[in-house]
C-alpha cells in the first residue's frame, strides 16, 4: 500500500491549545453583514454537476399557512425584522408584508401560527449525514440485519427533522442502497426525513478503511472507476465518498497519513464527474488535502492537518469546493468519549487532542480567507449522538470564529448551495420553498437556543407542519390561546397529504 509522508508542513497561524479551545467565548456580537454571505454568493459550481433534482410529494398545491408577527431571519445577511410570512402548497409566496392579511387570518382555509415575536428561519442543514450510524459501535453496523438496519435509517432521518433539519448531505451509507432507498422514500413522502443527497459506502484502499464492514475496497485507478460507476449505475447515489486518510482512533491508520495516490483520486472524481456525480472524501491528513484541490474533490471532509501550501491552494479554489470539519467528532472525542470508555488519556495518545488544537487554527484561517465552512458534524457515533447536530453551530461561534449569524448562514444558505440549490432552499424569501423553523428564543443572542427541541416549536418542511408543538394549542387563563393558532381548527383535514397509491412497483 502507498501511504505517503507524514512530515508535517509549515503553518503560518497561530495554534491554540486545548486550555484556549475550553475558555473560548460564545457570546460574540451578532452585528455587521455576515461575511459569508459574499463567500457563499462568489461560489461558482460547475452546473454539469447539479445534482437530479428531487421533490417531496405529498402538499395540497392550495394548503395555506400564515405566521403572523415573526422575527424573521431570512438568511440573505439581513438583520432579522418583524413581518408576516405567507405559504402556498410548497412554497413560501409573500414575506414581511403580506396582502390581504386580515381576510386571511379569518379564513377558515387558512392555517395561521401567531409567532408573537418569536424567530422564523429556514430549516438548518447538515453537510456531512450518516443516516445509517447507529449512534453506538460502528464495527457492529456490517452485521447488523438489513431489516434492522432500514428501520434505524428511517429513524435518524426523522430525528433530523425533529431535530430542525430540511436538507443533509450524505457522507456515506453503511450498506450499499440504505441511504438511496430512504431518500426516495423521504421524497416519496412515505417517511418523514430532510431533503437528502444520498451516498453508498465509502471507498477506500485495501488497509487503508477506517471500519471495514462498511467500506467499499478499490485499489488502483481501474479499481476506483469501477466502484464509482457502480455506485452511480447500480445503487442510484448523488455523492461518492473516498476515504483518504486515517483515524487515530484506529490505532494502526494515523490520521496524517494519506492512503490514496495521485492516480487513484483523479480516476475516482474524473469517473465521478463524467457521470455528473460530485465527489467527497474523508481527509485528515495535509497530503490528503492537496490531493483533493489538485484533482478537484467537491466537498473536503475535516482538513485538519492542512498547511500553508495547502491553504494557499485551498483559497485558490475556493469558488469550486467546500470544507465540512465535522468538528464536533473531535470535540467529542477529546472532551465526551470518557463516559464511553475511550479516555482523556487514550484520546490525547492517539493525538485527538493535537489534532482539534491544529484543526481549529486552520478553520479559523480558512474562514478569514473566505474559504467556505459548512456545519455537519458526523452525528451518530456514540459520543455524537443523533439528534444533537446543532452543537456544530455552538462549536463554529466558539471555536472557529464565526458570529452567530454567520453560522447560521453556513447551515441555511451555505448547506443550500452544497445541494446546489441555493436559488430555492436556505432562505426565507417569496418563491423558496416552505421549509423553515419557528424558534421560541433568538439563535443570534444564544446559538444554543437550536440544540434544544423544546424550543423548536413548528418545523414546515415543503409547506406541510411536521411539527406544531403544544405551545400552538394551549389556552391562556383568559381562554384565549397564548400564542399560535386562534382555533384548533386542523386544516390536515381540508389539505390532507397527496398520498399516491399504497401500490408500489417494487
Ligand atoms: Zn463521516
């Protein structure tokens, strides 16, 4: 096997230490124009990559939904303001000011949401989704039963949207088609879930995997075009995932060593792109990073040990790739993995501790630079458990420099444009579509406020009411409702889902 140095290369920004990194400061002002924006508006994708453009069935295209009186933060760099916002079948029709407001707040064919100053925003997205983890011991996932193993990957999908979340990017499927199959029942409206990018297993060098159950093996750059078409050809992915480096947590694969070679990562993403299928990789390593800019990997994965050269290449590229740290699996396994049975001391050893301290510093760079950092973390190990995907927004005001706003412009906009429909997702504004989230509490004051469910009071996704929590139905000691609807009328039943047959032709 190829595995080359790892001699770490020169670094011009300052390091932290693990004692900085525990002190850093959450409370950061949330004024000023969100510099990403301009980074996330100056990318220029290639469109032969677009991905199949997938639609969620199921909305009435004349159910309505009124909010009235939200404070809406619409994810274009504005400060958030109070308005109303109008919803029509899947999409969002009027924002701020909408007419004939009274009529419809009256019609009986209207469902309304009195927001009372609560914040209205788009759904949150995560940049790097593993339906199929199973929130425990991954070497265990190759063997569990596929029967199983479908219904957990039913279930993380709708954690996701409890959790807030309408759009993932998958970043690897622990068995071949979990991940398609459940995409396109999400977008058959058959199961509740997020708007999704699916992948297949990840593919990676003969003893270069990271858990081998659930890796696809390819050796040479023949080797790599075959698995790729296949993926592509017979599973029906949207995203190829190599897997470039190593792990510490995996003893014998040093995350500063890079498995692939030159030839296979530009086989791998030129077979990829002839298919119009974008390519994303697991690189921890310095030398894995420069191999994905030089051979043009869409979406890089972790970027820990990058470098000088490398970052001076990165901001060279920046208008064609983005950057997913999953941040909090290092968080996690420096600071959480104890209660698991991985120590302080194992983690330290194994160089976790060295690797947030380096990694955070290059972020902290790369968002300086203008080099677009998207949240996704790599929920669904055990100390990253599902359902707690928000934590990677506290991690990027905390650790990576980002104001509140700018993070939550990341994980609406910037998700948006890494499903490369930044034209219609991400934002609240007329002609996007529906999927958004009344939050009791203001994400730009306290970026915790996402993390807790309780606080996530109405989730829409396409224009329908996944969630409206009890706080839209309790009545005040007046009698009246104290906030959200002033009648318990349920329009489900005037719009009811657009269910297609119970047949299917599988
Ligand atoms: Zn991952």
């Amino acid at each position: 096997m190829t595995t080359t140095t790892r001699t770490p290369g020169s670094v011009s920004w300052e390091p932290w230490t693990l004692a900085e990194l525990n002190k850093a400061n959450t409370e950061k002002a949330s004024k000023g124009t969100p510099r990403n924006v301009a980074f996330i508006e100056n990318l220029k994708l290639d469109p032969e990559l677009q991905p199949k453009k997938y639609e969620i069935a199921g909305t009435h295209p004349q159910s309505k939904i009124l909010i009235t009186d939200a404070k809406i933060l619409d994810s274009t760099g504005r400060e958030p303001y109070r308005g109303d916002v109008l919803i029509q079948g899947e999409r969002i029709v009027a924002v701020g000011e909408v007419p004939n407001k009274t009529e419809l707040e009256k019609d009986p064919g209207v469902r309304v949401f009195k927001a009372k100053g609560r914040t209205l925003m788009s759904g949150l997205g995560d940049g790097h989704t593993h339906f199929t983890w199973n929130g425990g011991d991954l070497n265990k996932l190759g063997d569990l039963g596929v029967e199983e193993h479908v219904l957990l990957t039913v279930k993380s999908a709708q954690c996701f949207l409890d959790s807030g979340y309408t759009m993932c990017f998958g970043a690897a499927s622990a068995k071949d088609r979990l991940d398609a199959v459940v995409r396109d029942a999400i977008n058959a409206g058959d199961v509740p879930g997020p708007r999704y990018l699916a992948n297949a297993r990840e593919i990676a060098k003969p003893d270069g995997d990271l858990v081998p159950g659930i890796t696809a093996f390819a050796e040479g750059a023949e080797g790599m075009r075959s698995v790729v078409r296949h993926n592509i050809e017979n599973i029906g992915v949207d995203n190829v995932k190599l897997s470039m480096s190593g792990e510490d947590i995996c003893e014998a694969r040093s995350a500063q060593d890079c498995f692939f070679t030159d030839e296979e990562t530009a086989a791998a993403v030129d077979e990829a792109h002839k298919h119009k299928k974008r390519v994303c990789a697991h690189a921890r390593a310095r030398d894995s990073v420069t191999m994905c800019i030089r051979h043009g990997v869409d979406v890089i994965f972790h970027a820990s040990y990058v470098d000088d050269e490398g970052m001076d290449m990165l901001e060279k590229t920046k208008e064609k790739q983005f950057i997913v740290p999953a941040i909090n699996w290092l968080w996690g396994t420096a600071f959480d993995a104890e209660a698991f049975g991985y120590s302080h001391e194992a983690a330290e050893k194994a160089g976790y501790k060295r690797e947030l301290e380096v990694a955070v510093a290059g972020l902290r760079e790369m968002h300086r630079r203008g080099i677009v950092v998207l949240p996704g973390g790599d929920y669904g190990f055990a100390w990253t458990p599902h359902g707690t995907y928000a934590r990677d927004l506290e991690h990027f005001v905390k650790l990576l420099d980002f104001t509140p706003h700018e993070a939550i412009i990341a994980a609406t906009a910037g998700v948006a444009a890494l499903l490369m429909r930044g034209n219609e997702l991400g934002k609240i504004q007329p002609g996007y579509y529906a999927d958004c989230i009344l939050v009791d509490g203001d994400p730009l004051e306290d970026i915790t406020v996402l993390q807790d469910h309780s606080k996530l009071d109405v989730i829409l996704i396409n224009g329908r009411v996944h969630k409206a929590g009890r706080k839209e139905y309790i009545m005040d000691s007046s009698g009246s409702l104290s906030v959200g609807l002033d009648s318990t009328k349920h329009l489900e039943v005037d719009f009811p889902q657009v269910n297609p047959a119970m047949q299917k032709a599988y």
